[in-house]
C-alpha cells in the first residue's frame, strides 16, 4: 500500500471511530428524558425541587447546564416552598422527550406566622445550597444572605441544616430570641465519590 492509500485508511478510520463516538454519545442523550420547570413570580421561581424524595435544586435554576434530565419511567415530583402548599406529582418521562411542570405555588392556610421573630442571615458558600429549619423547607442560602436578605424565624430554639447534592450536610442549632439578628456562616464540604447522597425530607 503506497503512502498517499495509507493515510487516506488511517484517516477514514479515525472518522469512522469519530462517528461511532458520537452516535453512542447522541443515543445516550436520546436514552434520558428532560424536566422543565416553568414558574411566573419569584416565589414559583425560588420554591425547591425534589426528584423521588432526594432534594435537586431550586425551580428557577434547574435549565441550562443544570436541566433535568431523568431515566425514562415514573418519578415522584414535590415542589415546596415554606407557607405554601406542596405541589405533588407523578410524572411518566419516556426517552428523549420533554416533560413541562408548571409551578404555580398556593398559601397555605395553616400557615402561622410568628408575631414576634428574630433575623437569621445567612452567609454560605455555594450559596445555591437548600436550607431546612426544624426539618422543614425553607429555601436557598442567596435568599437570606446579602443586603436587606435575612430570614425571619420565631423566638426558641431551632435546627438548622444546608445541604446541597455533592456536598456534605451543614447542621448546627441556634436559639433565637425575639428582634435578635444571628449570623450562620460556613464552607460546604464537597462529599466524597463513595459518600452517600444525603436523605432530604
């Protein structure tokens, strides 16, 4: 084989393997199916999202590099936001379709809001984190960080815990007494490959 026929088969090889490559990558996509999220006001757009009870992220960031993409099947979908009502939903995801949730968040009615409270702030890196008060959703780090951005909470004691996927879990306990401003600051850990993912409620 002459040179000029060498270098034409090594290059025909190379782009047939390059092909390859890229059908095996565009059946992968093709395999999963994506999650879009679709929220009007800053509450919608602010409320977090859980994918089979493990905590993913906030509606309004879950598009661009971090869109949701799922195995084809049933997936249970919760929306929370703290003083609405959960938004609860079973969703079929079939391979390389589009499913679109609609966040429209409703008062809860039972909702009580403390006469009296005290200011927590906030000041945690990534600040994209979920925050948990006494177990219970209360948004994400940025909101209660920053200028005039702190989170209002009801004198006593109180379980705080941020946590974010592909990091370890920051709890700690603070006691609030009315018109008093605290301070939580902290790094998150990056979990380890071999770590479990935390169980978020």
């Amino acid at each position: 084989m002459t040179r000029p026929h060498m270098k034409a088969a090594v290059l025909g090889l190379v782009l047939w393997l390059g092909g390859m490559g890229a059908a095996r990558a565009q059946n992968t996509n093709q395999v999963l199916g994506q999650v879009n999220f679709e929220g009007k006001t800053n509450i919608d757009k602010s409320s977090g999202v859980w994918v089979d009870g493990q905590y993913l992220g906030y509606v309004d960031e879950l598009k661009g590099n971090k869109k949701l993409l799922l195995v084809p099947g049933k997936h249970e979908i919760a929306v929370r936001q703290v003083g609405y009502k959960d938004i609860r939903e079973t969703i079929e995801v079939n391979p390389g379709g589009t499913t679109i949730i609609t966040v429209r968040m409703e008062k809860d009615p039972n909702s009580v809001n403390a006469t009296a409270t005290g200011e927590v702030k906030l000041k945690v890196t990534p600040d994209r984190a979920a925050v948990f008060v006494d177990g219970n959703y209360a948004g994400y780090v940025h909101q209660f960080g920053g200028v005039k951005r702190a989170m209002l909470i009801a004198p006593g004691k109180h379980h705080i815990k941020i946590a974010l996927p592909g990091y370890r879990d920051f709890e700690t306990e603070i006691t609030v007494r009315a018109n008093q401003k605290v301070t939580v600051k902290t790094e998150l850990v990056p979990a380890s490959i071999t770590a479990e993912a935390p169980e978020l409620k």
